[in-house]
C-alpha cells in the first residue's frame, strides 16, 4: 500500500508538471466539414487550415483502426497528398497522464502538416489503473502497474498507414514529450529500420546502453531544460527504474551510431522558451556520423519540464525546429 501511495504521488507530479499536460483550449483555425467516403472507412472531416485555397483535395482526418480495434487512431491528411507520390509520416507521442489531442495543442503540428505536407497521426497511450494515459517505453517510465506492447503498437500505425497511404519509409519520423519522447528513443532502439529520425523532448533512453540494440543508426535530437523537475537534465530514477541524464541519452545514441563521443557546441542558439528572454538554447552536435545521420543535444538554460513555447498566430519555433531537424536527415 505504502508504494502505491508514493506512486500515486509521483504521477501526480508527473501529471501537474511531467506528462505533457498543456492548455486544452486554442485558436479556433478549423471548419469542418462531412464528406462521404468508402464504408470500411468511417465519416471523413475535411479541416482547411490556412487562408491559401486547397490545391487539390481539402485536408481530411480519417478515423482508422490498428490490428488491435480497442485503439483507434486518426490520420491527418493534407491537401497536398497525391497518392502517386510517397509522402513523410510524422507521429507525435504524448507525455504521461496527457493524450495526443492536449500534446497536438502544445505543439501545434496539425497545421504545419498541411503547410508542409506530411501525414500526421497523434494517438493515445493506454489508460492505466490510475486513468493515466501512458507508454511502456524504459523501465523508467511509464508503464508503472502493467506490461503493454507499445512497440509493437506503434508499429500498427506505421503499418496501417503505409498500407492506406503512400508513405515515403525513408521519412518515418517520432516527435515525443516525456514518456513520449522515452517511448520515442524505445521504437529507435527497437525497430531502427522502421524509424529514421526522432525528436524528443525532456525524455531519455534506456539506463542500460546496452538494452539499446538498433539495427541501424537513427538520427537523434534530444531537448531538454536543465531546471527540469520532473525528467532531471543530470538524470534519475523512478522506483527501480532510472533514467540517464540528456547528455548521457545522446552520447549513448553517438556511440551507436558510430559519431565520434564527444559533442561539440555550436554558435548556433535557438529562442525556445518565450519565459526566459533572449535565444537561451545552445546546441551540441556530434560529429564523425555516417553519412546523413545526426545526433543533437538542444540544452535549454534555464528550461523547465513544459517549455512556454506556445505563440499567437503561429506554431512554436521549438515545433518547426524539430521538423527542420527530422525532415534533414531520412533514412539514407
């Protein structure tokens, strides 16, 4: 009882702070509209998203159904989509106790799906005991009370939208927040030949370097704030769970990758968080990577665990920069 006690109040930590919670209200930029489709695949909402007329088909969400029907997902379909031309697919994974409609509206990716045309999908973990969503990534985080094969979820989703779309598998990306962004370095590590970048932010990988076995490099990009209280910058442990710090998570992914160990700091600074003033995020680089693959260190001084990225009228630099970053480096 005394565990399930202190769970109790670490989640609740992790919910507050951690999970990737984010204001659940925004700017109204949609007007739905129902169009009919094919039975097998459910009523289609059309969602124009910006002021330019629609070059070919509106942009269309359309519900669809891994092998497993009792987690259903959407996938958003820009208007730029031509069947005869393969497409990138990005998926975003939510933080804990979050879901992937409150992450799409921290980051905001729905409407640069349809600027710079990219499949797109935000699904939701599994609810816990505890009516938490959640992703079974490392043993750290966050699947606390059960054993879900989230690997092999996901995987669905590549899947069943490569077989509904033309899906460019050169360009299969994750973007993650937390216990996504941990879930993100898991598909990484697990099914390297399926994922070509990921971005991850205030999340880790495995503790154990060697639980880590890609197939092939992966391009890397971790963010993370250095006052973050709930995944510490210098790492840490839930339970018998711990998790590496962000510049251990990088330098791991260096040495898989075969990059050289030792990261370099550029000149290059970004303007992250809209609460700490001026560009106050450095960026380290690992160099002697294999042609076309990347692993990047985003420190953010003075950051905390939900970054205030969020800006009138436009997505968050932090949302572009890390597209700029995955559509850089497909799978060579």
């Amino acid at each position: 009882m005394r565990r399930v006690l202190v769970l109790l109040v670490v989640l609740a930590s992790c919910s507050s702070g951690g999970g990737g919670a984010a204001p659940t209200t925004g700017p109204d930029t949609s007007t739905a509209v129902t169009t009919s489709v094919p039975p097998t695949s459910g009523s289609v909402t059309t969602e124009p998203l910006t002021t330019e007329p629609a070059t070919t088909s509106p942009p269309t969400i359309r519900p669809t159904t891994t092998p497993d029907p009792s987690r259903p997902f959407d996938v958003f379909v820009p208007s730029s989509y031509d069947a005869a031309t393969p497409m990138p697919l990005v998926i975003l994974l939510h933080g804990y106790s979050a879901d992937g409609a409150i992450q799409e509206t921290y980051f905001q990716l729905q409407p640069l799906a349809e600027e710079r045309g990219f499949l797109y999908v935000h699904p939701d973990g599994t609810v816990n005991p505890l009516g938490k969503h959640f992703w079974n990534a490392t043993p750290a985080c966050c699947d606390f009370l059960g054993d879900v094969d989230d690997v092999g979820y996901i995987t669905g989703i590549i899947d069943q939208v490569s077989a509904t779309y033309n899906v460019d598998a050169k360009r299969v990306f994750l973007l993650g927040h937390s216990n996504g962004g941990f879930m993100s370095h898991r598909m990484a590590c697990d099914v390297a030949d399926r994922v070509a970048a990921i971005a991850s932010l205030a999340g880790a990988t495995f503790d154990d370097p060697s639980d880590c076995r890609p197939t092939e490099p992966v391009s890397v990009l971790e963010v993370h704030g250095t006052d973050d209280g709930t995944i510490s910058y210098n790492g840490g442990q839930f339970f018998d769970g711990r998790y590496p710090s962000a510049p251990n998570t990088v330098a791991t992914w260096a040495t898989l990758n075969g990059c050289d160990t030792t990261p370099t700091v550029t000149d290059r600074t970004l303007d992250i968080d809209r609460q700490i003033d001026g560009e106050e995020t450095s960026v380290g680089v690992f160099t002697g990577c294999p042609t076309g693959i990347a692993v990047e260190l985003w420190t953010i001084d003075g950051g905390s665990h939900i970054p205030a990225i969020t800006q009138a009228g436009a997505p968050p630099n932090l949302s572009i920069d890390m597209l700029d970053f995955l559509f850089a480096h497909p799978k060579p």
